[in-house]
C-alpha cells in the first residue's frame, strides 16, 4: 500500500486522513475543555446559589440578582453539591 503516486503526490485517501483524523482529535478535545470548564463554573454558581437561598429576604435589587443567579443554575443544570 504506496502512500504516494508515482509522481510523488500523496493519495486521495492519506490527503482525507490528513484532515479528517486532526478534526476528530481537537473536536474531541474541545468537548472535554467544555465540559469540564462547564463543572468548574457550576460549583461557583452552586455554591453561591446555595448561600443565597439561605439568607433572610433583603433589597429589591438583591433579590433580583438572587432569583437571576438561580434562574442561570437551572439554564445550565447545574446539580447541587
């Protein structure tokens, strides 16, 4: 199984692999960078989420972002701890 032609040129077949195989790899690896980027920011929200919903009522605008924080846990599913 010759890699190139006789000319020297490589294959149609290694040329696809050459692409497609470096794709797959860093497309892989972006989904793993994601979702562990993801976890990381989850604890953060989750943890601080948590402390709010034990504190007594306070100001509007405190509230407001209490119920904000917790509508952007539910966006992102974050579990609890």
């Amino acid at each position: 199984m010759k890699l190139t032609t006789s000319t020297g040129a490589l294959r149609a077949w290694v040329t696809v692999l050459l692409v497609v195989i470096p794709i797959t790899v860093l497309s892989v690896a972006v989904v793993f960078y994601v979702n562990r980027q993801t976890r990381l920011i989850c604890g953060v929200v989750v943890l601080i989420d948590d402390r709010n919903q034990r504190l007594p009522p306070a100001d509007p605008d405190t509230m407001a972002f209490r119920r904000e924080l917790h509508r952007y846990r539910q966006l992102l599913a974050c579990k609890g701890a």
